[in-house]
C-alpha cells in the first residue's frame, strides 16, 4: 500500500436533505440597548406623525358607510338593518371615537405590531443590520398613510401582524397556548373588519396542521374564535336580517369582476342600466367596476328590491355570468391585476412634491424585491426537486415565511377573485408582512451564500476506482 493510499482523506459527500448544515445564526438578533433604540426611534415617529398629519383622520370614499353601521349600532344597541360594511371597524370607533383619538390609537397600534414583527425576526436570529433596514423601511410615510384615514386597511393590517406574530411564536414554543390564543382573536377582528381576511386563519390552521403533527392543536384553536363568532354573526343576520352572510355585499362586489359581460345579462332591466352606467363612465373617463353603484338606486326602484333582495338577486346574476363566460371573467382579473404590486399613494404622501417621486421609488423598489426574492426561493424549490439536492434550509424560519406568503397572496387572490379590482389599496394592508418577508429571505441568501463558502453546497467526489495503489 503506498503512501498516498495511507494518507488520504475521504471525500466530502454532497450536501443532501439528510446531511446539510444548519443556518448560521448565532450570536444574531437584537440586545437590549437596541430595544431602547428602537422604544426611542417609535416614540419619535409617533410624535411626528401626530404633529406632521394633524389633520387626521380623514375621510375616503368608504368612510361614510362605516359610521353608518356605528351610528346604527350606537344608537340601538345593536344591528337592526343591512349595512354595506362588516362591524369591526364601527365597534373599534364605537371605543375610540372619530377624532384625534382614533387616529392616535391606530398610529399606537401600528407602531406596536412594527415592535411585535421586529420581535419576531430578532427571535429568529435574523441580522441586526436587516432589523434596522425594516424598521426603516416600515416606519416611513408610504406604508404609514393607511392610519391618517379612517378605513378599515389600518386596522385590519395591524389585526393581522399581531395574528401572524402570534402564531409563529407559538410555532417556536408550540407549548405557548397563550400565543395562538391571541392570534385567533386578532384573525376573528381582522376578518370582521376586512371580510377579504375572514378566512385567512382557516387558511393558516391548514398549513399548520400539514407540517406537524404537533402543531395540529393549535390549529383548531386558531380557527375556533374565527368560526364561533363569524358564524354565530351569520345566524344573527339570517334571523334578524334575512341574509345568509356577513353582508349583501358580495353581489355587488362580483359586478365589478363581470363588468366585461354586462351584454350578456340576462334581465333586460339589468342589463339596460348596467350598460347604460358603463358607457357613461368610460365617456367621462371613469373606471367602469363603479357602474354596480350608480344603478344600485335605480334598480331597487326599477325591480322593486330591498338592498338585501338586491344584493341576492346581483349575486346570482354574476354567478350565472361568470358560469357561463368564464374567460371574460378571468379577462377582468386579468387585467386589474398588473396594477396590484405598484405604489399605492394617498393625498397625505404626495406633499410635498419632492418627496413623492421617493415614496414612488420606494414601494416599487420593495415589490420588486418581494416578488424576485420569492421568483428564486421558488426556482430553488423547483431545482432541489430536479436534482435531489436540498438547497433551501431556512431552518425555523421556513414556516413563519410561508405564512406570512400565505396572507400575503390569500388577501391578493381573494381581492382578484370578489372584489375584481387589483387596486394597491389592497395591497397595502399586507405591506408590513412583505418586509417582513424581505428582511427574512435576505438573511436566509446571506446566511447560505457564507455558509457555501465555508462548505460548498456540491464538493468533488472521488473518481471512480478511489486513490493511488502501488
């Protein structure tokens, strides 16, 4: 036997799913003079928006509708009619008021879920330098223009960190009941308040009880305040109202994913004032999805509906049409979609002037960021499949990024599939969750780019017939 033969090493194995390394991620996350920091940093924030935005809360175009159900409320005791809007936000502003408190307290709110996801990623060891970039990044006017209105995407964007934020700290310490206790009720106030969410925990709950068998308990309780509530609402409204349902305005939400189809209708009253309403809106340059509002009072009177009867007899009449026509239907959603991921903008960001090309640059600089990063998180996926090769290991991390995906996606497809409109409006209630995502996966490319350096993801193997023989 020759000395080579003696002295030389085995060859490394390639790294499969069975023998990987694990995530570098010692000695990362936040200490405590970088709470105190971060306590400062939102203390300050809060002071200069109630100072910069002293004009808030204002009013969008759905702020009416929302005080109506929590003046009808108010003044009975309970709902004694159909309202266009579900109870979350009218109950949060039955505490709070519609001044300078509501605005304040959303604000509070906001910045408390910021901690709560700043939290998160420290607990997952991710690096301090990709904290701070999120808090940067959270903390600025685009993504905190939601709380200077009074809508519901303030409030259901907040509700639903604090759910997420609860359930992936009971993924790490599954015997904290506490954590997924908590989440169930944010989920439940997030869905009444954004109907878009209403099934987001049961969407959550599955995935949960497909990964681990452990974790199949906290997925029942996730779901169980979400269903007890929401249900027992639907039966309130269905004995009380006469509507099966959190509200009838899942008929006239449809109209706006048809508008492409309104030819085929098959009432002539209906269809005569739905095309009527469209061309008006194009001749004044209006986007049609609003025609369902202009011929909402004309059609009661016309076809002698209640807003209930009516929004049963829209539902059934879009139903029919999207059965029958489907590829208009997915036309519609289409072409709504391409403007989902773009800046969304308010009238509180776009002054002054100077600013707004940077608030613009900003939002689309982090959608294209999210959406490449999860375009090659999925490649990778793909490839390890083709190859046997694990190359993604993100460690404990991996299933808190794929709920905060699921939300992320749920709220958009949904709001593609009812509401028929890819407005960044939308969006936007999910942009915390989307940088939470980026500072997730940026660590994760960085800690497997140092740890491929250290051992390489594909080493050299012996050739065939092994070493040297004298």
């Amino acid at each position: 036997m020759s000395f080579a033969t003696m002295t030389r090493q085995p060859a490394a194995k390639p790294i499969t799913a069975r023998a990987r390394p694990p995530l570098l991620t010692a000695g990362f996350g936040l200490g405590p003079p970088s709470w105190v920091v971060l306590g400062i940093v939102c203390c300050a924030a809060f002071v200069a928006y109630s100072l910069g935005w002293s004009e808030a809360p204002l009013s969008n175009p759905d702020t009416s509708s929302y005080l109506q159900v929590a003046q009808d409320f108010s003044a009975s005791g309970h709902f004694v009619q159909l309202h266009d809007r579900t109870p979350g936000l009218p109950l949060f502003v039955l505490l709070t008021g519609t001044g300078p408190t509501y605005f304040y307290t959303v604000l509070f709110l906001h910045l408390l879920s910021i901690v709560a996801l700043v939290l998160l990623l420290s607990r997952l060891a991710v690096r301090v330098e990709l904290i701070w970039a999120f808090v940067l990044l959270a903390l600025l006017p685009p993504h905190v223009q939601n709380d200077a209105y009074l809508s519901s995407e303030a409030l259901a964007g907040t509700l639903l960190v604090f759910g997420f934020v609860g359930v992936s700290l009971f993924i790490l310490n599954p015997n904290s009941w506490i954590y997924c206790l908590l989440a169930s009720v944010c989920f439940l106030w997030a869905g009444l308040t954004r109907p878009t969410n209403l099934i987001t925990p049961f969407v959550l709950a599955a995935i949960l009880a497909l990964s681990r068998k452990r974790l199949v308990r906290g997925a029942a309780l996730l779901v169980f305040f979400p269903a007890l509530v929401a249900g027992t609402y639907v039966l309130y409204t269905d004995s009380n109202i006469h509507l099966f349902g959190l509200s009838a305005q899942t008929g006239y939400q449809l109209s706006n994913s048809t508008v492409r189809l309104y030819e085929y209708i098959d009432n002539p009253i209906a269809r005569e004032e739905f095309l009527k309403a469209r061309t008006e809106l194009y001749v004044a340059g209006s986007a049609p999805n609003y025609a369902v509002w202009r011929v909402r009072p004309i059609l009661k009177q016309r076809l002698g509906l209640s807003d209930v009867e009516l929004g049963r007899f829209l539902l059934r009449m879009n139903l029919r049409l999207i059965l029958h026509h489907p590829e208009g239907y997915l036309e519609t959603i289409a072409r709504g979609a391409n403007m989902y991921w773009f800046p969304y903008e308010t009238k509180i960001i776009v002054q002054p002037s100077v600013l707004r090309p940077v608030w613009f640059g900003v939002q689309l600089l982090v959608s294209a960021v999210f959406l490449l990063a999860i375009t090659v998180l999925g490649g990778l996926a793909v490839g390890s499949r083709i190859i046997n090769r694990k190359l993604i290991d993100l460690g404990d991390r991996a299933l808190p990024h794929l709920l905060a995906l699921a939300i992320i996606f749920q709220t958009m497809i949904v709001s593609f599939l009812v509401i028929g409109s890819g407005s960044p409006r939308y969006r936007s209630v999910t942009d915390p969750l989307i940088l939470f995502d980026i500072a997730l996966v940026a660590d994760w490319g960085l800690t497997t780019w140092y740890a491929s350096r250290r051992q390489p993801l594909i080493d050299a193997e012996d050739p065939p017939g092994g070493g040297a023989t004298a």
